[in-house]
C-alpha cells in the first residue's frame, strides 16, 4: 500500500475544523505524490489567518521532515483558524492534533 492512501480523520479534528479545510490539507499532500516528491510519514501544518486585501484568508506551511521541505501557501477558505495538525501515515493517513499523537 502506498502512503496516505486512505485519509482519516481524527474525531477532534473531524468535529473542530471545517472541511474544506481537511481537505486542502489532504489535496497538499496529494499534490506531493502526484508530482514524484518524496512524502514523509509525517506532514506537519501550521495554519494562521492573514488578511489579504482587507479579507480574511488561511495561511498554511506545510513541512517534513525527511527530506526536508516547507511550502507556504495562502488560500480562501470559509472560515480560516490558526492550528497546528499532524498528519501521521502508519498505513492510513491521519489527521490529528499533535498532542493527540
């Protein structure tokens, strides 16, 4: 089985994060894989919220690991929060809270 091939979330993050924000998270680490970068079995997330053109929008730096790498991104979204996730690949992806781990 591949990395990250079945998404999951934690029930936390499930009932506090909006979705459209798990699901960019996920889209970022398929993004990786789709262009043949190596993906860690652990992808870090710090979200805040910036504004940009006097509107809200969600700031992400997404970073491993092994090999090292961060990407910063800003996005619309709903409703922008500041966290910090983890998402753990131990056969399935999943995403949780770091203290959650």
């Amino acid at each position: 089985m591949k990395m990250f091939d079945k998404h999951y979330a934690t029930s936390e993050v499930a009932e506090t994060v909006p979705l459209d924000i798990q699901l960019l998270l996920w889209t970022l680490i398929e993004r990786r894989k789709e262009d043949k970068k190596e993906v860690d079995y652990l992808q870090v997330f710090n979200l805040s919220i910036i504004v940009v053109n006097g509107r809200k929008s969600q700031r992400i730096l997404h970073s491993q690991e092994q090999p090292k790498i961060s990407f910063i991104g800003d996005f619309q979204v709903f409703e922008p929060i500041n966290a910090k996730f983890w998402v753990v690949d131990s056969g399935d992806g999943i995403l949780m809270y770091p203290e959650q781990y």
